[in-house]
C-alpha cells in the first residue's frame, strides 16, 4: 500500500478544542479501541467499524481551515479510541502537519508500541499520556492490560525526549486518595520528558451511550469527585 492509500477510521472531529492538549486544537478521534476502561466515555468508540473513512490529506485539509485559531501552542491532537491502532494512518497525517508547520499531539493509552507506533512518534511534538492507575492490579482489572504496557510506551518516549503530559481521570475509592496522587508523581520524577500532570474528574455524562448501546456502564455505581477533592488532588500535584 502507497503512502497516499492510506485511509483511517474516524469516529469524529471537534473543530476548536481545548481540553485536548496545547492551546487551541483541531482534535480528530479515531474508531476502535483495543481496551476496555471501566470509566470509558465513548463505548462507541470501540469497534473498529462504524466510522468515516479519511486520507490524511482529506484531514489535513480540513485542519488548516483553523489554522487562524491555532495560534503560537494550538494545533491537530488525534485521540480515540486508541489512535496507536491506526499508527501508520496517525504518523502520516502527522508527517503532513508538519510540512505545513501545524504541532501535533498525540492522546494515548501508551498500550501498543510497535514500528508503526515508534515511526508516527517521529513527527509527534506532544504525547497526552494516560497512566490510569498506578498499580498493575488496578489496570488489569479496570482497563484491560497491565501497567507495564504504557510504562514501556513512557520510557520510549523518554529514550526520544518526547514532551509528554501524564493525565489521570480520578476515579473515587479507586485512585483519589493523596498516596495515589503521589505515586503518580513518583512515576513522572522517573522521566524527564514529562513536564505536566493533568488530572481530570471522572463523570457520567455518557450513561446514556451504554443506555442506547444496551451496554452496563461498569463505573455507573461510583460518585463524580466534588471540586474540592480534585482541589485538594491538584494542589498535591504542585507539592514538592
């Protein structure tokens, strides 16, 4: 296959985002996900049927429609479902951000690291990494891999000096106490090339996508954290 029959799945686009990394973004979301995390918010996502078919040409096209918005730290993230299962798609539409100058940004799981993946991390200026837990038996139970798969994925990314940004959704009775926190912290003192942690709150919103797909929410049971918690988690995160 040539480089331009290279086609990915998408599942959608958000224009002007601002919760996916950098400044303002153009954030493309691919179809399928090899994983199965209990606090999911795109059950939809998962198969890797369903989406819209994309060269990565057609999304670059679209993406510098927004190039005014960008401005000096915005650019194109591509998140999912898991954007690693269309590496060779996801490292080509990057190759051709960078020809027109656009920063990339990649919003990963770090569970698959392969050529394909190590090649399209050549022409990623930015990784939003998800450590969803900080011990394996955690992962294992509520992701569906073991933790060694995004630790390898980070320290890859360390050996490449890969700016990267380890992003958490806190999850109460499951990863919101201050010991979880700084274990986190202990993980990102390991690498230099993390220079950010991010945690986000977990929430509900997307029950009614298990409703409509017939699917039990796993997480569906456990509370959103209140502000003062993620408060109190933040201001850990600035702690020495």
């Amino acid at each position: 296959m040539t480089q331009k029959e290279i086609k990915g799945n998408i599942h959608s686009i958000q224009s002007l985002g601002t919760l996916d990394g950098p400044g303002v973004r153009f954030v493309v979301f691919t179809q399928g996900c090899n994983l199965r995390c209990g606090c999911c918010h795109n059950p939809d996502t998962w198969t890797a049927q369903g989406g819209t078919e994309y060269t990565p040409a057609e999304l670059l096209q679209r993406a510098v429609r927004f190039r005014e918005y960008f401005g000096r730290e915005g650019g194109i993230t591509v998140s999912g479902g898991e954007p690693l299962l269309q590496a060779e798609f996801v490292g080509e539409l990057f190759r051709l951000c960078h020809g027109e100058g656009i920063n990339t940004c990649l919003d990963t799981s770090g569970s698959i690291l392969n050529k394909a993946v190590k090649d399209m991390l050549e022409h990623t200026d930015r990784v939003l990494l998800d450590i969803k837990y900080t011990s394996d038996e955690k992962y294992r139970r509520y992701v569906g891999c073991g933790m060694d798969k995004p630790i390898e994925f980070l320290e890859y990314l360390n050996g490449r000096s890969v700016p990267t940004t380890l992003r958490q959704v806190i999850v109460p009775t499951l990863n919101d106490s201050e010991n979880d926190i700084i274990e986190l912290k202990n993980i990102s003192k390991r690498y230099h090339c993390v220079d950010k942690i991010e945690l986000l709150p977990f929430k509900k919103i997307c029950q009614v996508k298990y409703d409509n797909m017939n699917l039990d929410f796993p997480f569906a049971h456990l509370p959103t954290p209140t502000p003062q918690k993620m408060r109190e988690l933040e201001e850990c995160v600035l702690r020495s």
